[in-house]
C-alpha cells in the first residue's frame, strides 16, 4: 500500500524559477492559490496544503529555463533522489521554538545544541536506518548521510525509482543546462516510508538562477545595466505528503504541559473537560499556531461552569505561564467571570490564580510563581463560570500553556477525581472541578531527553574596532561598504564589527579570496576575520556566471562585518536538490548563527521547496541560527500576476526587501524610497504569501494583508552596489535584494556580538521592536512602489517595516 506524497503540478509548467536576486525574474503561468490549512504539521509556520493543477499535454516552453520532454528516461539510465526525514515530537518542536523566541519565556535563547536536537527531535539513528535500509532493499545506492539525520542522498537506476515512488520519469532537454531528469506523474511513498519521510524531490531541474543582466562591467550610472531579462517558468514535479492524524505528545523536558497550545486540535493529550458545559477548541484567533481553547458562552449558548484541566507535579522553582484572551458584557463578578485555579485532587481550590471579568479582547501574558507548591501533584484550572442566564456574554481563550522548573519529568495523573464543581453564586475562591475523571495512565518519558540550556555563545561585547572610513562609493559608481555602514548607522561604527561571529552564505559557487581582497583594499577595510569555501554534493564552479552573486554576497559580508567569518557553502546548481543539501549542511554543521540566500523565485510553483526549507530552517531557529533571504527582483509579480518568493516567504526566515537612498555630506542618511531601478526592471519584491499563513509575529501589525505571511519584513539598501570580480569583468554596479540580504546578514552578525548572544528565529523580535518603539528603531520608506503595492507610512508590502537603524536595533532587540 502507498501513501500519496505529492501530486503533480503540471508537465513542464508550473515551475519553480528561482532567480538569484541580483536580477529579476519569475513565473509568466499560472499558480496554485487556493490553500487550507495543513494536516501534517499544526505549527505557527506550517504550510498550508496548496491546490495543484494538472496539464496532461506538454506545452511549448522558452527562455532561459526551457524543459523540453526528450521521452521515458532510459530504464538503467542513474537516477538521483534526496530524502527529507520527519522531525519526532513535531508539535514540541513548535512549542519550543516559539518559546526560545518569545523574551517573555523562561526558554527564552536557551537554544538547543546539536547534540540535545539529535538527541530528541532529529529521527533516531534507527529511523534512518530503517529508511536507509528501505532504500537498498528497492535497489537504491545511499550516496551521503547527514549528522543531523535530516537528508539522506540516493541514487538507483529510473527503473527503480519509478517502481518505488510508483510515478514516471522523463529526461528533458533544459538548454544550456543540458540533459536532466523529471517525474510526470503523481508520486507516493511505500508503506515502509510513509510514516518516517516528509519528502523526496525526484527531479534535477536547474530551477534558480542570478540574472546577471543586472550587473554592468564600470558603468556610467550603478547598478544600471541594458536589458531586461524575460522571465520564464519550467516545471518541477511535486509530491504532497500525506496527511497524518492527531497524536499522543509527550511533553519535552523545558515545559511539563502535554498539548500546551492544544494544537492536536481537540482536548486531549492530558486536558480533560472541566465543569457542566463542555469547552471548545477555537480557531479564532490563537495566540500561536492554528488552535486555542475556548470557555465560556455567547448569547444563545449553553450556560454555565466551562473550563479545561490537567494534572500536573509541581517541579521546584515552577514557573506558570500562559496567555489568555478575554471578554465579557459584565460589569462585576456577580453572575460570571474568568478564573484560573491550582487544584487538589479533590477539586478544592488550593490557590485562585484570578477572578476578573475582563473585555481586553486581545493576547494577555500572565506568569505565577509556583515553587512554595513544588513536588505536590496538583490540576491547573482554567474557565469561566456563569449563573445559568442564557444571554450571558463572558468567554476566555488560552494558548501556550508552560510549566517549567527543576524537574523535567512529567507525572502519572493521580487516580482520585475532582468532585463535580458547583453552579451556585461564588464566594471569594471558587472551585471549578471537572466532571470527567482523567485516565491515570503515565505519561512516557522518551530515554533521552534533553534539557535545554543555552549552548555556548560567540565572544560577547563590541572590541572598539576601527569604525569604516573609506571611501563611500567606487570611483566608477557604486556603493562601498562605509557608504552604506553610515548611512544606516551600522554597530561597526561604534566598534563592534562581528567579531567572534560565523555567517554562511549559500550559492552554487565557491569564492576566489583575491577577488574580496581587491574589493576591500578599494574599499578602505580592513578584514581580520576568515573565509571558507565548504563543498556540498562536490561544490560549485568558479568559473559560472553566477559567481558575480558569490562575490557580492562575501564582499558585503566582509565589508560590512569585517571582523566576522565567512563560510561559503557552495553546491554543484540552483536546484532544489543542491540547495536543500546546502542549507541542511549548514545547520547540521551547526557553526555559522545567521545564513544567507541570495535567491528566490516562485513559492506556489514549488510549494514543496517552501515547505522543506522552512522546516530546516526551523531546526535552524531551535538551535540559535538565523536565516535571511533575499525578498526577490520581480516586484509585487515574482508568481504571475501576483505573488512572493520562496525561501523568503518562509515563516522562519527573515524577508530582507530593497531600498535606494542618498547621503548627506557627513554620510548621514538624506533620502529614501523603495527599492526600484526602471531602467532594467529591478523592483524589490513584495506581498502575501498562498503557502503560509499568517505568522503570529505580524499579526496586530496595522498594514500587513491577514490572507497569508507578509514579504518583507526589512529593508536595506539594493541598488548600485559595487563589485568586483575578476573573472566577470571585473568591477561593476548590481542592482537587487541579493545585496540587501547579506548586508542584513552582516547586521545580525554585528547584533549577536553586541548583545553577547546569537538571536536565532528573530522575526518576532523585529516585530515586538516595532510595536514597542515604532520608528524609533527603524526608518520609515514611504515613497514607490513594485507594482500591485505602494510604499505608505508603516508597515507595507513594498519595503515591510522598513530599514533598521542599526546601532538602535541592535540595542532594541
């Protein structure tokens, strides 16, 4: 029996047409924007499951990408796959790294290390195994295996693949790129892999690329290069992953709250119903992500004692926290309101937490200290009671339960049973019970669980390095790093140049140091930190154009931060395989804390690269390591007519927009407007997101579009950059958010050594930032536009909150 994967989007259509955002470009086609929400993973950042589209005939294709179908791929003809294994304790994993970002958490940047991920999220040793062995017994050659136990690379003659996935391959005809290989049809999952695999990309497609067209040899006016680059779209097989049902949880070590944001969507996995009237789980409107709990009643609604409980042991130093939304019609607490209990196991009330009527209608933080009860076994008690009146309007929603302290090891639920909570008028301290005994079965606690505490951080505090004071612009135009450092007052202006720091950068081409040496000695800085060329899948060609995106990308780095390392992972081609391979080695190396990308392209041509890339760079978020992106070239119309860039509408990367500016004489920041250059079509990408919803970071953001993730988040400068590269020309001016991108890079590099931490998942910092402080911490772009989006004051689709001020967001965060 086989489980449905994914499905086929259409025969070489519907394509992923990534571009390197030095340049534009992007799908002409149509794509999939009908979504729902996802099945098989309930986080905050889960994708939603996409419509897909099937073509049966092979239309005509041109440009850069053309895919023309040569036939059946020849039966022997080697044939490579990758793997992507399911995380273990998926919902924890949610729950965890939304507390390791949230300041008001006691998990807060207490980031995993490798080794405490592996120990417990990562699929075990034998998981792998069993894949691993799967795979040789179907005739598969397992080719690379990753420490991190994420990926696994294989190869088999097409024969092999096409009986194991049950689908058919072709070989295409893709121009320059030569001869290369797709499925056509639907593929699926062998029973003995359905349960431990959340993907396989069963094509090479070259499906990202630089446009390079932006790029011009010393010409007269940065970053303005002739000709537009036609924008074409090649397809990309897809398959979708089945959907799983609800299961147990077993709470992770940090938090002893099974289900804590109840996202197996019922009241389960250690909540049980307490009182007369049953409670609900809500889709209104969670505090993190898809579901909350809901008690209480509207008018018209069953009226009376509704709430949730669970059994949990004290643990020395316990720390309650949770968040609850509350409203009401009340003026007092006659005849309703909201509480939460700590419980004996008789349902006396051994603590009131709160009686309030309260219609704040919004998300409340509230924390207890609980340690004068640790080692007793106790039910927390949350609900509201009302009198019986039927039009009685008081209702509570919960999210993000947390127990934490010195005990990790959760408790059996005792066998005594709360006695039935009583509906009369309540005295001082009420005393909900539930009326369903919960079952006294323990809950397992896995062999090795880690207890999270921070891993060891970068050298904190700035060293009084040497603030940039070269020259702020090539003499044949273009933007040096110090033109750029003042302007948006980077920390390397007061002496904090990301020291101790390592940042990578993906690409598919290795740098050549002597081309970053020629461009820093131009520019007046002086580099005391490394660069380290890292191959995956055998590395990258110098020699390709691409290379032009390598030197920027390092040159800004180094520029930028010039005391942080450098390692460029470079992979054989912009395919989702190599790039996948790429930023899985990164995170399994575990060295570098913030990663650059430098390309994007459609997300709803290839809904599954989104969705294996926001889940890496989750793993990412749990041990500490930022990833960046580059928001993408085509405007508001990266997907056709309108549509944002993968990886950057990711939820767990940062969506890094484009500005241009001028300077002052004294290099202080003159003018800003959004980032667009009508002479080759450079317009900063933008807009909402059909794959992701709405993360709860940009929600209550007046501005952002509630149908799906925002693009971008930042902003910093993308047009007229110099670069040097020898092998390409030598100097020229490039336009693009792949310049913007790792100049935000080397900011975070300067913020993780002025805070003395690293910052990992950091999307929901730059927003608290910004609803706290506003525009004291950013600058607003209110002018241009990228097509469908206009540049206002605010938050918007054009430039998203706007550039950093970097000495004052580093400090903010």
């Amino acid at each position: 029996m086989k489980a449905t994967l994914r499905a086929v989007a259409s025969l070489l259509v519907i394509g992923m047409t990534l571009s390197a955002c030095g340049g534009h470009s992007g799908s002409v086609l149509p794509s999939t924007q009908n979504a729902a929400k996802p099945t098989t993973d309930q986080s905050d950042f889960a994708p939603r499951t996409a419509q897909v589209h099937q073509i049966a005939a092979v239309p005509e294709t041109s440009g850069a990408f053309a895919a023309h179908d040569l036939g059946r791929r020849a039966a022997s003809a080697m044939t490579r796959i990758t793997v992507t294994l399911a995380y273990n304790h998926q919902a924890e994993l949610d729950t965890l790294v939304h507390q390791i970002s949230d300041p008001t958490s006691p998990q807060y940047h207490h980031f995993l290390s490798n080794e405490e991920f592996n120990s417990y999220f990562a699929p075990t040793a034998e998981q792998e195994q069993q894949v691993v062995s799967a795979l040789r017994a179907a005739g598969f050659t397992v080719s690379h295996e990753y420490a991190n136990r994420t990926i696994i690379d294989a190869q088999a003659p097409a024969s092999v693949v096409e009986h194991t996935f049950g689908t058919e391959l072709h070989s295409v005809s893709q121009g320059k790129f030569g001869t290369r290989f797709m499925n056509v049809k639907p593929a699926s999952l062998p029973s003995s892999l359905s349960s431990l695999v959340k993907d396989v990309t069963l094509n090479n497609l070259i499906v990202a690329h630089r446009m390079s067209q932006n790029a011009t040899p010393d010409a007269g006016r940065p970053g303005h290069a002739g000709g537009n680059a036609q924008r074409h779209s090649v397809q990309r097989r897809l398959i979708m992953r089945e959907a799983l049902t609800p299961r147990t949880i077993t709470p992770f070590a940090s938090n002893l709250v099974s289900n804590p944001g109840f996202e197996t969507g019922a009241i389960n996995s250690g909540w049980f119903q307490c009182g007369n009237v049953n409670a609900h789980i809500s889709t209104a409107h969670p505090h993190g992500g898809y579901y909350d709990e809901r008690s209480g009643s509207t008018s018209g609604e069953p009226n009376g004692d509704t709430g949730v409980c669970q059994s949990v042991t004290i643990p020395s130093n316990g720390q309650l926290s949770f968040y609850v939304y509350q409203l009401s019609d009340e003026a007092d607490t006659s005849y309703a309101y909201q509480e939460a209990d700590l419980l004996d196991g008789n349902g006396n009330v051994v603590a009131n937490l709160y009686t309030t009527v309260n219609n704040y209608k919004g998300w409340v933080h509230k924390a207890y200290d609980l340690s004068s009860f640790a080692g007793g076994t106790y039910y927390l008690y949350f609900g509201v009671h009302g009198d019986g009146y039927p039009y009685t309007y008081t209702e509570q929603f919960l999210d993000d339960v947390s127990l934490t302290g010195g005990s990790a090891t959760p408790t059996p639920q005792p066998t005594n049973s709360p006695t039935p909570k009583p509906t009369s008028t309540p005295v001082s301290t009420p005393t909900p019970v539930p009326t369903n005994s919960p079952t006294p079965t323990p809950t397992s606690t896995p062999v090795s669980t880690p207890t999270p505490v921070p891993t060891s951080t970068p050298g904190s505090g700035c060293t009084g390095s040497a603030s940039l004071n070269g020259p702020s612009k090539y003499s044949g135009g273009g933007w040096f790093p110090t033109g750029v450092a003042k302007a948006f007052d980077f920390p390397v202006q007061h002496g904090c140049n990301g020291a101790g720091q390592t940042v990578a950068v993906e690409i598919d081409t290795p740098i050549t140091t002597s081309d970053v040496n020629t461009f820093l000695s131009a520019a007046g800085v002086t580099h005391t930190g490394t660069i380290t060329n890292v191959s995956v899948d055998g590395g990258g060609n110098a020699s390709s154009s691409d290379y032009v995106e390598t030197a920027l990308d390092v040159e800004t780095i180094a520029g930028l931060a010039p005391g942080a390392n450098i390692r460029v992972y470079n992979f054989p081609d912009l395919s989702s395989q190599s790039i996948e391979d790429g930023y899985n080695q990164a995170v399994s190396d575990g060295i570098a804390t913030v990663v650059n990308s430098s390309f994007g392209g459609c997300e709803t041509s290839d809904t599954s690269f989104a969705n294996t890339t926001n889940s890496i760079a989750q793993q990412a978020a749990a041990k500490g390591i930022t990833f960046a992106a580059s928001s993408g070239d085509s405007g508001s119309a990266e997907c056709s007519p309108k549509g944002v860039s993968a990886p950057s509408s990711d939820p767990y990367f940062v969506s890094v927009g484009a500005v241009d500016f001028t300077a002052n004489s004294d290099g202080s920041l003159a003018t800003i407007k959004a980032g667009v250059d009508s002479s080759n079509g450079f317009s900063s990408g933008g807009g909402y997101s059909s794959v992701f919803a709405l993360p709860s970071y940009q929600q209550g953001i007046s501005g952002v579009n509630s149908s799906g993730r925002n693009n971008p988040d930042v902003s910093l400068p993308g047009v007229g950059v110099a670069v040097y590269a020898a092998g390409q020309g030598g100097w020229m001016a490039v336009d693009g958010t792949s310049w913007s991108s790792p100049e935000f890079t080397a900011l975070m590099a300067e913020v993780n050594q002025v805070r003395g931490t690293h910052f990992g998942f950091v999307d929901p910092n730059i927003y608290t930032l910004f609803k706290n402080t506003g525009y004291a911490d950013y600058t607003d772009v209110t002018s241009g536009s990228n097509g469908a989006y206009t540049a206002v004051s605010g938050y918007d689709l054009v430039t998203g909150i706007g550039a950093p001020k970097g000495w004052s967001f580093a400090n903010g965060l």
